[in-house]
C-alpha cells in the first residue's frame, strides 16, 4: 500500500541551498524513493515571484513523488502541518565575514519562525537549521518554542562531518564510503574540532584506525583540522556564492539518518541540544556523534577525550556560550 505522503517544509525555498534542496528531496533522497511528499515552500515577499519560479520548475519536472506543493510567504500556511521542518532561510555570510556576523539578522527570524512552527507544525515534527549562525538559530528556535521537545530541534553539522570524510578520503586515496566515524564537535564555524581518533577505514585487512593508516599526526592535528573548520571559507572564496550543493546533499543525510535510522556501527554527526555528556555545557546546541534508531538520536557514550580534544571540545562550547549571549543581546 502507498505511503501517506509527508509534509516537508523548506524555509528560503527560493534561494541557492533551496534550489539545489527540493529536487533532492522530490527524488527521495532525503525520506527514500518510496516516500511521497507534499513540498511546503516559503521565502520573504521579495522573492515571492522566484519562489513561484521554483514551484513552476517542480510541476515541470514531474516528480512522481510529489503528492503537492505549497509556496508562500506567510509563515503560518508554511508551517501548517509539517512533519519535517528544514530551515535555510536568512542570510549568508559573504566574504571576509564570520557565521556570527550575520547574526543579528538572522536570530530574529528564528525567533518569529518559532512560534509559527510550535503553534501550526505537525506535532512531533522534526526541525533542522541550516542558515547560519546555525547553532544558534537552533538554540533560539528552541527557546521560544519551548513546547516543542528539545530532542525535535537540531542544527546541520552534517556537512562539516562529511567534508571531514572527504579529506580522510583524499588523503588515503581510499573510496569515501570506506571511512567512517569521524565527529564534528561543537559550533557550525572556524572553532569547530574535526576529530578523527575514533574514525576507520574499510581496508581489504578489516577496518583499521585512521591515524593508523595516515600516519601522519602532524597532518591530522593540523591541516586537516583547519581545511575543515576553514572550507566554508574557501568555497565562498572559489564561487564567490556559499556552499549549496553540498549543504543541500549534507541536510538529506541528516534527515535520512534521524528518521530512517544510523547503519549499525556508523555514527554521524548532528547539533543537538547537549545533555551535559562528555562535560560539554547543557542548553547549548553543540554538535556530537550519535546513532538514530526509531526516528531519535542518541548521543554515542564513552569516548576516549585526549588532553588535545578536551581544550578542543571547551574552546568550541566556550564560543557557543558567547554566541548565546550576543544573540539575547541583539534580541533585547
Ligand atoms: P540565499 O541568500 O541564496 O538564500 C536564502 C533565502 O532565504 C533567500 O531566498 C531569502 O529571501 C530567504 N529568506 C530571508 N529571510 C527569510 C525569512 N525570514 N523567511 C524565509 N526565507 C527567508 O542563501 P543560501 O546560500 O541558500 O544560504 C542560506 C543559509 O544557509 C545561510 O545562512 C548560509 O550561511 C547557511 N548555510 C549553512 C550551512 C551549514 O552547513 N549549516 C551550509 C551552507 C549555508
Ligand atoms: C558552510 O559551511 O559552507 C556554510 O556555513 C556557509 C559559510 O558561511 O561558511
């Protein structure tokens, strides 16, 4: 028997993570190919008339997914009865800025966006933030939609672990698909700490460590960490327009993984609402490895924290902290 289809909502719908977003998820490649969707789409009036561009280009391609799309300017009919709520819109940094820097802007429509969804989502409907300060927006998100429960608001680090797999894998030249666990801890930003002491390599000899096969600590402690918490960066620097395709693809697994479940013995990556675990301050949203089963994350226990992590770990929870404060400071 067919699925009843989900509704799933993509705030800045018109813009360039929005563009490169929809089709995939029309595709099924964030819910499965089996799942039928209804696409809710909103952006600010400016963009009202490239918004219905969008919906033009998803009825001219005929995705038999799509069971129905809604594209509007109003929150309240955007929100109205999502299951899955991924949230792009806002402003992205340019050149030269940091993620915090579009901070002002951006926390203030998290803020009005929560009470649309806590009052007209569906109930249980699972929240992704992507636009940047992405943490942040996340934690205001949750603040003033405090009906919502905590384990539904996430934010997208997703895309950082990934472009950690993709270094892992250039290095060893191996396939990306042979490397896993890797963890992005902490903030969206340049603070972020790339860890790869628990990741592995799929070799034809079994699963072997990755520090073991790099062999090359100076790389991994290094360069390594920088290229990742830096590629945002440089790919504003290389298209002069910030990452879309990737932080599109990124937001599918992430969804994929909370609702269809983590493959046994992978972790991934997701910003959620810390509980306390490994030290890290509780009421941030802060970035940790966990498993999903059954359409809920857990926070993977009992990792080994070396003395270099550690200050890592704090170092990224200590900007969020401050982070916190400047956004209550530009909502007052
Ligand atoms: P963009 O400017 O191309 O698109 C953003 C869209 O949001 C625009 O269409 C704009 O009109 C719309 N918008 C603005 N205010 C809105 C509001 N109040 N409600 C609904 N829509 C609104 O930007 P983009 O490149 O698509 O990036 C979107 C956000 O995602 C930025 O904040 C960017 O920094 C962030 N980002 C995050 C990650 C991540 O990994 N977390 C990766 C890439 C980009
Ligand atoms: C990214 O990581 O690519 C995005 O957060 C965009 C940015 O500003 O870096």
């Amino acid at each position: 028997m067919a699925k009843e289809p989900v509704r799933v909502l993509v705030t800045g719908a018109a813009g360039q993570i929005g563009y490169a977003l929809v089709p995939m998820i029309a595709r099924g490649v964030m819910l499965g190919t089996d799942q039928p969707v209804i696409l809710h789409m909103l952006d600010i009036p400016p963009a009202a008339e490239a918004l219905n561009g969008v919906k033009m280009e998803l009825v001219d391609a005929a995705f038999p997914l799509i069971k129905g799309v809604v594209a509007t300017t109003d929150a309240v009919e955007a929100c109205t009865g999502v299951n899955i709520a991924v949230m792009v819109g806002g402003f992205p940094r340019k050149e030269g800025m940091e993620r915090k820097d579009v901070m002002s802007k951006n926390v203030s429509i998290y803020k009005a966006q929560a009470s649309a969804l806590e009052q007209h989502a569906a109930p249980n409907c699972k929240v992704l933030v992507v636009a940047n300060p992405a943490n942040t927006n996340a934690l205001i998100l949750k603040e003033f939609a405090p009906s919502i429960p905590a384990k539904n608001i996430t934010c997208l680090t997703r895309l950082d672990h990934n472009r950690a797999l993709g270094q892992i894998s250039e290095k060893l030249n191996v396939q990306v698909s042979d490397v896993k666990n890797v963890i992005i801890w902490g903030n969206h930003s340049s603070s972020q700490y790339p860890d790869v002491n628990h990741a592995t390599v799929n070799t034809a000899a079994g699963e072997k460590p990755v520090r073991e096969l790099v062999k090359d600590d100076a790389w991994l402690n290094g360069e390594f960490i920088t290229t990742v918490q830096q590629r945002g960066a440089a790919i504003i620097k290389a298209r002069k327009l910030s990452s879309a395709l990737s932080a599109a693809s990124s937001a599918c697994d992430h969804i994929r993984d909370w609702v269809l479940g983590t493959p046994e013995g992978t972790w991934v990556s997701m910003g959620v609402y810390s509980d306390g675990s490994y030290n890290v301050p509780a009421g941030l949203i802060y970035s940790f490895p966990v498993t999903c089963r059954n359409g809920e994350w857990t926070i993977v226990q009992g990792l080994s924290i070396d003395e270099f992590s550690r200050k890592k770990l704090d170092l990224t929870a200590e900007e969020l902290s401050e982070e916190k404060a400047l956004a209550y400071s530009c909502l007052s």
